[in-house]
C-alpha cells in the first residue's frame, strides 16, 4: 500500500523527439531556522531544476511571516522574468506556518489538481503522513507557484514525481509550458 502509483499508461509520457524549452524558476525557501548553509531543501529543487535544463532565476530565504513571503514572492511574479516559483517550507499545521496564507491571496487562478497530485505521490513515500501538507499551487499574473513542505524528502517528491513532467515541454498529452507566455503556440 506504499508503493507510488505510477503515472497513467498510454499516451503520457516525455516525447524525446520534440525540443525541450527551458523555463526560468525561481526558489524561495520559508524558514525561521534555514540559512544557505542548511538548506537542503531549497538546493535539492535549485539542483534538480538546473539539472533538468531549466534556469535558476533566483533563490532566496525568508522567515515564516505573510509580509517576507508576499513581498519575495511579488518580486519575482511582477518582474516579468521569471515563469515558475518553487516554494518550500510553512506548509504544514505549526503555528508559524504561513505559506498558504501568504500565498493565497496573491494567486488570480489555483491549480487545484496539485495538492491532489502531490498528495497521491507523497502518499506512497510518507503514507498518511502526507495529510500535515497544506501544498498549493496556481498562478500570479502569467508567473506559476507550487508551495510544497520544507523537508527534502517532500521537494523531491515534489519535483521527482509531478514537476519534472509538468514543467517539461515535450511531456505529452500536455505540459505547463504550453502556458508560458513566450511558449504559447510553441508547446502543446
């Protein structure tokens, strides 16, 4: 009852024939204790969205506050460079976890399917532990933010099992990318 669900058999899949577009992805790690130095999970994501080919376009560390997380989170959304945010940390039931709160009110559409997504993959490595993550995700202006738990073993979930095919254009049926604004026409 551990075991992952694999993703549906059939069409969905990566097609290697078609070109990869890179993305450009920032990372912001919520933490009232992390600093560059013990952020494994902010470098986990930092490293395997580089190592998939995409740009790290930022990265940066903000305590567990609504105004710190708003604030950074505004930056990258309105500067018009930046096409996905990678939240991680203050998704969970602490009283200092405020990242869906923060996070919320900034968003014009939310993507509902990926808490449940990342909640069915997560299932199959922590079992119903997973319950502890408020994840969200949607979109700011054109820029996409997924707001995933702190611990490295939930941001590799994260990117392993959902983002890494969300957010590769050849992933078909179809992938985020498609949504991207200098990607529309392009991908899909």
């Amino acid at each position: 009852m551990n075991a992952v669900t694999p993703a549906p058999k059939g069409k969905a899949r990566i097609d290697e024939s078609l070109p990869f577009y890179p993305l450009n992805i920032a990372v912001l790690t919520v933490s009232d204790t992390r600093d560059e130095r013990t952020d494994t999970s902010g470098a986990l994501l930092a490293d395997r969205l580089v190592a998939a080919g995409h740009a790290l376009a930022g990265r940066a560390i903000v305590r567990d506050e609504v105004d710190a997380i708003q604030a950074q989170v505004r930056a990258w959304a309105d500067s018009g460079e930046v096409d996905v945010i990678l939240t991680t940390g203050g998704t969970g039931f602490s009283p200092r976890d405020v990242t869906p709160e923060a996070v919320r009110p900034l968003l014009r559409r939310e993507m509902d399917g990926f808490a449940v997504v990342f909640h069915q993959a997560s299932y199959g490595t922590v079992g119903v532990s997973t319950l502890q993550s408020r994840a969200l995700a949607g979109q700011i202006g054109e820029a996409f933010v997924f707001c995933v738990p702190g611990s490295t073993g939930a941001c590799r979930d994260a990117w392993d099992l959902v983002l890494a095919e969300e957010l590769d254009s050849r992933f078909k049926p179809c992938s985020l990318v498609g949504q991207i604004p200098r990607y529309r026409g392009v991908c899909n």
